[in-house]
C-alpha cells in the first residue's frame, strides 16, 4: 500500500523553526520538520503534526468487556477490540510487540463509520481501544467515539496512563471506562529499565485526571517475576490507589507470561501474586482480583461487607451473579460498585478475529 499521508493532529504545539511539540503522551517529543516523534506514528509534514494510522487498524477482534480486564463495568457486554501500530513504550515483555513497535506505518482501512458499524454488525455494545497505547492515536479514536455514542455504543482506553494533561482534557470527556495498566507495580527502576520510561508521575496524574472528568477507572498491575514484584512498590501504589481514586477501584494483579525479549523470565509463580494479593488488601483496597489465572477463588468479586461470592467468574466467564437489580449483594444487602448489570439472556463471549 502507499505510505500514509496522515490526518491532522490536535494533540501538538507549534515552535520555532518548523518544530512541533506533540502533547499527546508525557514524553513531549520535540519533532523537527520531516521528523516523527518516539511512537512513528505522529509526524512533523510542513510545521504541522499529522497522525499517520489514523483509520488504519493493525488488529480487529470482538472480545468480551472482562478481558480489558473491566470487572466492574458493563459486565457481560462485547466490545470489538481495535488497535494501531506504533507505541510510546518499548515493553521488553510486550505480547503485541509485532504491532507494538512496528515502524512502518500500515494497517488495514477502518474509518469511524466503518468501525462503528462493524460493532453492530458483530453485536457489541462497546468499542475499546487496545493492543497498543491508544494515546498515540488519540484524534482517531476519539472520532470513533463520538460516532459509537451517538449510535448508543460505550467506549474504553486500554492504556499505560502515560498521558499528559492535554491528552486527558482532549480524550477524558469522551471515555465512559479506562483499564490502567502499571507495569512492575510503577517502580521508577522497572519502568527505566524495561520500558523506557522515566516514571510513574505521569500515570498517576492521568489517572487522577480522568477520575475527576467521571470515567470509570480499573487499576491492573502487571507482577514480573524477579525484577518487578517489590512489595514496596505494590503497596505504595496500592496506597494511591485508595487515596486517590477511592478503595472501591478495581485492582488486578496480572501474571506475567515471558514473550518478546524477555522469554528467559519464568511466569509469575501463583503464590506471589496471592502475596501480593493480600498486601494490597491490607491497604484498604475492597476489590482485589488476580488475572491471567484461570479457576483462581480471587478471580470472583466478593462482598467487601458479608465474604459472599457476589460474582463468580472463570477467566473471561461469569458463571453466577449474585446480586439484585439494584446490585446489592443477595445476603447482606451491601452494594458492589458496578456499572450495570448482568443481562438476563447472558451468554459467555470468546475472543473472536474480525474477518
């Protein structure tokens, strides 16, 4: 196909001498004139910045809403999965890493009309952008946003956080739910050494930012074997987590399985996370789940009040639902804080490729 010619970006600011500076992700990349900025998709043409995979999909997929992981939102619910190429991290473990840290601009054409209408066709209620960070295409799937809710569709960012001020007050009024995923629970060491980023500070402020615009947040933290399960810093963001965003945010503690340059790393042994696990709810933190570990108990959602099972999963499953219309817990009457509910008709939903 023919080299992209880009879509103009919002997210920048113009400098002197035919510089831009994209605002889009903390990095603040100054881009000279015929220059793009750290991801390769946002490029400096003629003084201005474009975005190159605006409307080209590198991955379409129908998934269900609790692989995002989104336990407290929308349960039940379909999303078609979209991602671009390109990335403002350079994850040494990353699973998408073939379309991740792609430099060459490619994908298929998905225009938001397109997009929005394969949602339906494929009978989702939701869009999400993911795969790679969608901060990077902002102004691509905020045009898809705006075409999904006008036709009565939800939308979600699966992302790393690492976003400036500008991107939240650009994107935040949009998004109806966002998955944060820390990596190595934002130690500053793991994010230098294995991501190529400086630290969490930004992620915290995102996170901060786009709670106060009312968008439903989940925390996830990725646990790295050896060199990325500090309980120091599990706790620590443990701890900003309840402060910050309230002790009723959803956290997930996710296994890590060894991919891309990092295959020599074991999987997270279970009974680390389950340490951890109790760490984060000695914190304070109500809803503690462990991901990527199938047939767990702490895969379930539990009464904070009475211990019952309030929901009860498998992987991406919801095998009982145990709360009223009103989604107070059948024993105790204590309600769990989740958008929606559990449809009466509900049937599981696997990952489905989108033809």
């Amino acid at each position: 196909m023919l080299a992209p010619v880009g879509h103009p970006a919002s997210l920048y600011q113009p400098l002197e001498g035919g510089k831009v500076r994209c605002t889009a992700c903390a990095r603040y990349c100054t881009i000279p004139e015929g220059s793009h900025g750290f991801c390769f998709v946002r490029k400096n043409v003629g003084g201005r910045l474009v975005l190159l995979s605006y409307g080209l999909a590198s991955a379409i997929q129908v998934d269900p809403v609790e692989k995002k992981p989104l336990s407290h939102f929308r349960p039940g619910t379909r999303v078609l999965s979209i991602g671009t190429v390109g990335c403002n991290w350079r994850c040494q473990y990353c699973q998408n890493a073939e379309i991740s840290q792609e430099r060459e601009v490619s994908g298929r054409d998905l225009s938001p009309k397109e997009a929005v209408a394969s949602a339906h066709r494929y009978g989702c209620q939701g869009v999400t952008f993911t795969y790679n960070e969608p901060t990077i295409f902002a102004e691509y799937a905020v045009d898809v946003i705006r075409r999904a809710h006008d036709e009565g569709l939800f939308a979600n960012f699966v992302t790393n956080g690492y976003m400036t001020p500008e991107a939240v007050e650009g994107v935040g009024p949009h998004l109806d739910a966002v998955s944060i995923d820390f990596k190595g629970s934002g130690e500053a060491g793991f994010l230098r050494k294995y991501i190529a980023a400086k630290g969490p500070e930004p992620i915290y402020e995102s996170a901060v930012g786009l709670k106060k615009r009312g968008v439903h947040i989940e925390i996830t933290d990725l646990i790295v074997p050896e060199v990325g399960e500090s309980v120091a810093a599990t706790r620590r963001l443990a701890r900003f987590v309840r402060d910050e965003l309230g002790p009723s945010t959803p956290f997930h503690l996710l296994r890590f399985h060894p991919d891309y340059k990092m295959q020599q790393f074991p999987s997270t042994p279970v009974a680390t996370l389950e340490r951890l696990h109790a760490f984060v709810r000695a914190e304070g933190l109500e809803y503690v789940y462990l991901g990527n570990v199938w047939g767990h108990p702490l895969e379930h959602t539990y009464c904070p009040k009475c211990g019952a099972i309030a929901v009860e999963r498998f992987g991406f499953t919801i095998r009982s639902w145990n709360l009223d219309s009103e989604n107070r817990c059948r024993g105790c009457r204590h309600r769990i804080p989740i958008v929606g509910r559990l449809a009466d008709d509900y049937r599981p939903t696997f990952a489905t490729p989108v033809a």
